[in-house]
C-alpha cells in the first residue's frame, strides 16, 4: 500500500482545518494511502517530521500557511530521494499556493493532492544551509510578517500586515551594500530587497513582473534604494503600486544567483519567517528541485 505523510499546523488561518480534517483523511484513505499524521507543535516542527518520514512514504501533503509549507520543503531538501509534495493552504495570505493556482478550498486542495499531476518548481537556496519556496527579503516592512502575533494575522488576516507596517514607517533603516550577480553589479544605500520565486507577494500582485515562471531556474529581484526626499518615497510607491514611471531608487532585474554584502548585520525573512542576521548572503537557485501536486493545467 502507498504512504503518506500528512503534516498539518492545527492554528493556520483560525485553525480552519479543524472543520475539514476528517473530510481531508477520507480522501487520503480513499486513494489508497496509509496514512502517517504528524500535527506540528512548535517552529521547526514541520522541517523535522519531513525529514525524519519523508523518504519511507510514496507522497507528503503538509497544511498551514507559507511558514509551514517552508519548513516542510526545508525538511524534504535534506533527503537523497525528496517525494513528491501535495500543499493545502490553511494561513493568512498563502502567496505560493495562489501562484500554483492552488485551491483555497481545503478539500479541492486534498483532492488535487492525491490525484493531480507533479509540477516541479524551483526552490530558493540561502547561505547554502536555509532554503526558501518563494521570498527571501530584508529591509524595510519585512520584519512585519515574522513579528506579527498568529492570533492577529487570523483575526485581520491583510490587515494586520498593513497595520503593523505603519508603525514601522518612522524608523525606516538603510543599509550600504554591494550586490553582485551576473547581470550587474549594484553599490549604495538600500531599504529593502527581495529575491521572489512567485506571482504575488504579501497579496500583492503588483509587486512582481506577471510573466513569473515558477520553473525557469531564475528569481525575480526588487532593490529600492534609500530615498533621499519625502517626494522620493512617494514616487517609489507610485511605481510600485500604480505602475507609473520608473525612477532611480527601483533595480528590477532576473538573475539565478546572487551575493549580497552588507557593513552591518541584516534581519533576513524567508517565507515569512525570520531567517538569520548576516553580513553576507549568496543565494542561488535550484531549479525545478521539488515536485508540487496539482489539478492537471485543463483543469486550472
């Protein structure tokens, strides 16, 4: 009999999946699965259960939000044989699984599971020890996905992430750093950068280019600079989100790797979560590394 491994965060998005649970066992009984169920605990529970069950099952399926899906590729990456992954979004925003075209029903999503079709992906590795699915970012309003309390992001969901973000706004730090990659090289003082794999982020489709390729072996990257005048913010704001015209504080650009230096230690977040402070960061891409279940493109 085939295996599975079902690893589920039981407070993902107002713990949802409280209601769909045995619905979502049915369906891995009715395809023919044995069923292993590990209900994660703490942070870095997830990473742990797949890498310990991952290679003596036919399929693991985790549930929660991108945090969770995170942990579990991060478990996966450190097995010879990595099986193929099914994902049932339960979190707040879950940008990865609206870029797969992932239902945000929990049982479409288990169906799509067990009887849809591997789709590979790239997967992010960072430092070369941390592994990210689709974000790794710093600077300004990233430390509000990771600082956000669980109980406020199911209560408010975007909201909470605008309202954090704020807050932030005043004490808004600049970093000096030198980015190296094959296309270009890039000096000075920046705020905020991300290195995306993803059609959305944070919700936000307008934050990356729309001819994302989930499977090309490249990142898409986002620089902005330091600006120097209140009209300077304001401009980088209205490029990003009303697509006006271009302006010197934003560097867009596709690349497959990366080398990030920086004079102070910097908060990195991947995937949502806080993923180290560092001087020097190489990122690389690792392409079509992790088959992700889902419907058949007829059926998209």
């Amino acid at each position: 009999m085939k295996k599975i491994l079902f690893i589920f965060n039981p407070r993902s998005g107002k713990a949802q999946i409280r209601n769909k649970l045995m619905d979502i066992l049915d369906i891995f009984t009715k395809a023919g699965y044995e069923l292993l169920v590990h209900v994660t605990q703490r942070t870095g529970d997830a990473m742990e259960a797949a890498a310990a069950y991952g290679d003596s099952v036919d399929l693991v399926v985790c549930s929660g939000g991108d945090g969770t899906l995170n942990e579990t590729i991060s478990g996966l990456m450190k097995l010879d044989n990595i099986p193929d992954l099914g994902y049932i979004p339960a979190g707040s925003t879950n940008d990865f699984a609206s870029s797969l075209k992932i239902s945000k029903s929990m049982v479409k999503a288990a169906e799509a599971a067990v009887f849809g079709e591997p789709f590979p992906i790239d997967i992010g590795c960072f430092c070369g020890d941390r592994h990210f699915v689709y974000i790794a970012a710093f600077g300004a309003f990233t430390e509000v996905s990771y600082l956000t309390p669980q109980d406020k992001k199911n209560v408010l969901g975007h909201q909470a992430y605008m309202l954090e973000g704020m807050k932030s706004l005043a004490s808004i730090q600049s970093y000096e750093l030198r980015i190296e990659c094959e296309e270009l090289t890039l000096e000075g003082e920046f705020i905020f950068g991300m290195i995306t794999n993803t059609m959305s982020v944070g919700g936000f489709k307008g934050l990356v280019t729309q001819d994302v390729a989930l499977d090309d072996g490249e990142f898409e990257v986002l620089l902005i600079r330091t600006p120097k005048t209140p009209l300077d913010l304001t401009n980088i704001i209205n490029y990003m989100f009303l697509k006006e015209e271009p302006n010197e504080y934003v560097h867009k650009f596709r690349t497959r790797s990366l080398k990030i230096l920086s004079k102070e230690p910097i908060d990195w977040v991947l995937d949502g979560e806080f993923g180290g402070t560092r001087r020097e960061v190489n990122i690389i891409n690792l392409k079509k590394r992790i088959r992700i279940m889902r419907k058949t493109p007829k059926k998209l």
